[in-house]
C-alpha cells in the first residue's frame, strides 16, 4: 500500500491490513484467549479489557465502538500478546494503528502537554535538550513554588509529582555533548560499533552510557557515537502518529548510514525494538525500504553484542559481591527474543549472586509515558513486580531499559525499598574497575 494511506479515510479493516507495522494481519486470529491469558492490562488493571474481544471487534468491522472506546488507551504496547500468539497476531502491533485512527477521526482530543512534547520537543533532539536547561531550574525548590504560585504546573498530571522523585536530576550537559565522536581501543580493533545514544541516556543516565562505550572500548571495539541521531520515534506510537515517527526514521537512518559501522549498539530495549522495526515501518516506501531493512538488521542490544558478537572478550575479573536478580524488559525480550544474554553477562561478573524472580518477563507497567497519564494502572502492575523482586531478596535488580529502571526506582521509593535499581552493563563496568 501507497505512503498515501489516509487513515482519515480508509475503514479500520483496511487500515490494519495495508499499514506495514500490522503484518500478522487480525484475519488470522481463531479466537483462543491465549493473549487475553497472558495480558498484564487484563490480568492487573481491567478485567473489562480483552485484546481477543478488540480483534473480534476489528474483524466484525465495529470502527466506531472501538475508536470510542476508552480501552484501546490501556494497552502497554508491551508485546505480551504478540509474543504468545499461536497464530503470529501482532496485536500489539495493530493498536498503534487504532490510535493514530482514533485522533485523525476525532473520537478523541490530544492534551496539551502531549501536543507541545510529540509535536516540538521530541523530533528536535536540540531541542529536547533545550527544555532540561528549564527543568534544571525545576529542580530548584525556590523556582519550583513561584511556577506552583503562577499555576503554571497545573497542566501537568499530579502523577508527575510522584514520577519526579523517582527520576535523578537532568545531567548539566547532555552526553551527546560530552561523549567524542569516536572512541577507539589500544589495540587493533575488532569491530566497529555505532552506539545509538537514547533519549533518556542522553539526558538522564548519563552513567549508563558512559559505561556502554567503556566496556565496548575494553573489548576491542571502535565506537563511533553519531551526533545527529534524534528520537528513536517509539514515542509516536504511543502517542500516536506513524507519520512523525517516519520522518524520525528517515533521519535516523542517515545518520546511522553515515558511520559505516558493522551493527548498531543500542542500550535501551524500546529504542532497539523500535530501531529493529524501521523495516516494517518503511517497507512501502520506495526511498527507505531498502535502507531502512539493512538498518534494521544491525541493529543489537548492548549484551548481545558483549556476549553473543564478542563471547566478553576480556573477562571481569573485579568481584562485585550482590545478590543480583534481573527483569526482562518488555521490548528487548518479546519484541527482540533477547533473553539469555543479560543473564549470561550478569553471571560472568565475580561476586554476583544471580537469582530469579517469580514473574521476571511480566511488564513493569511504566511503558513509556504510561506511567504518567494512567498511573494508577501503572501502580497495580508494579505493585506485583515489587513483590516479586522483594520475595527474591535481592540487593540489586538489573534491567535493560532505562524507562524500566526509573519505573523501578519510583517502586523503590514508593515501597521504601534498599534494592538498588542498575543496567546490567554498570555492574559489569564496576568489575572491569
């Protein structure tokens, strides 16, 4: 199907047919339940919430009922019932598409805080950083109360608050700007690496990206950190708008091009499923189909890169003596099928007491901005995932996406919990210290 697809126009049948992010079309669902079984949403926030019924509704044609409806704005977009269909339905898949259709035909008004974030703050990663020169005044207590005084922060979600205490302070300068543009071993190196710097370790956990560039450098690679990247376009399908997030890709792919790089390294799960997901996303397009595909295939979690790329080609000998457990990111192990990796690198690190949680695949419930405009929902889903990591007694619990981490840290806060809430690659970087 034509770029020309106008979800103004066309019926909800064919808009999940011919929209490339939708293969696994919904015709081939024969209604088992399984993803119903399995959903967080369902089985956590909304017993009313049914991905089988959704489907059945897309199928039957009921466009008006379902764009209308309130449910279709409890998904996680988590993959959960993608990654458990027998019959390969991509639900998870489709629900941006009902999303983007249910703002184009007017059955719902975007707020204004998400029209100025997705609309200007986003796309422009210069400006992005621009705003945390503002939030870093935020964070000052003073200037804080005269905002509260002018009633400026009205417009924001009370669940910001609560969000805050979780989230460290903005870094001073983003790590765009303090990282150099190539780093390379003292030896020759084996590999060259692109590292696709995230929005989040960009602007927040600087520590994180600081650790992935270091341990790739420790084991032979040449990483090169492109300057120009933008948000991955994740974002937008949460929000929802598949034209912005091409664009995004469009220039993401340049960039990515530009360093000639043998894979991609990605170090938040969202940001790889997603950069994975340029080839779908661009496969109607003429100019990017091909580019987009190639992209895509280089594209690698930070661990798989580490363990199965370069087998951890120095050995952390440094002990880092935790009790460690971890949980799988939504997006790296059900949109990615990377699952052992992590595992295998946490357990490589002297010291590290690994165990397993009960659950360790079931969603955080944080899922982007999730958190912030359904927080109660979000706080039932993670009710049980601190359960489950307090019944591991575990000091440390790791995870592979930085959005997990600061879920989890709000978790922690919530809970009054001592657990310590770190990406695998910190810890190995403590060992390589």
């Amino acid at each position: 199907m034509s770029q020309a697809l106008d979800l103004k126009k066309v019926d909800l049948k064919e808009a999940v047919k011919n929209i490339p992010l939708a293969h696994g079309g919904t015709d081939f669902c024969y209604t088992c339940g399984l993803c119903s079984a399995v959903c967080p949403a369902k089985r956590l926030v909304d017993e009313n919430y049914d991905p089988r019924k959704l489907v059945r509704m897309i199928v039957l044609g009921k466009e008006e009922e379902l764009l209308k409806s309130d449910l279709i704005w409890l998904c996680l977009l988590c993959d959960t019932c993608t990654f458990y269909c027998p019959r390969g339905v991509k639900f998870s898949k489709v629900m941006p598409i009902l999303r983007d259709m249910a703002i184009k035909k007017k059955y719902v008004n975007v707020n204004l805080v998400k029209k100025v974030a997705y609309n200007y703050l986003l796309p422009v990663r210069g400006l992005s950083e621009c705003i945390t020169k503002f939030l870093k005044l935020y964070e000052r207590p003073g200037f804080r109360s005269f905002l509260e005084q002018l009633g400026v922060l009205k417009i924001l979600p009370e669940s910001a608050k609560m969000i805050q205490k979780a989230v460290p302070p903005f870094l001073p300068t983003p790590m765009r700007k303090v990282l150099p543009e190539r780093v390379t071993p003292d030896t020759k190196p084996v590999l060259k690496v692109a590292y696709f710097l995230g929005c989040a370790t960009n602007l927040i956990y600087g520590n994180i990206s600081e650790a992935v560039v270091s341990v790739l450098v420790e084991n032979g690679c040449e990483v090169i950190i492109p300057k120009d990247i933008e948000c991955c376009g994740m974002p937008y399908l949460g929000f929802s708008d598949l034209t912005k997030a091409k664009e995004l890709a469009k220039k993401n792919i340049a960039a990515l091009e530009r360093t000639g790089a043998d894979f991609i390294v990605v170090d938040c799960a969202t940001g790889g499923s997603f950069l994975r997901e340029y080839a779908n996303l661009l496969a109607d397009d003429p100019g990017y189909a091909y580019r987009a595909k190639n992209i895509s295939s280089k594209i690698r979690d930070i661990s798989e890169i580490l363990i199965s790329i370069l087998g951890l080609r120095k050995k952390p000998k440094g002990k880092v003596e935790v009790r460690v457990t971890y949980h799988d990111p939504c997006h790296l192990l059900k949109a990615q099928g990377v699952r052992e990796e992590p595992r295998e690198l946490l357990k490589a690190i002297p010291g590290v007491e690994f165990v397993e949680m009960n659950e360790p695949d079931l969603c955080c419930g944080g899922a982007g901005t999730y958190n912030l405009y359904h927080y109660e929902e979000s706080m039932k889903i993670l009710n049980r995932k601190m359960e489950n990591i307090a019944n591991s007694k575990a000091e440390v619990l790791a995870t592979g996406c930085p959005g997990c981490i600061t879920q989890f840290r709000l978790g922690t806060v919530l809970k009054e919990s001592d657990v310590k809430v770190v990406h695998p690659i910190e810890l190995l970087k403590e060992s390589y210290k």
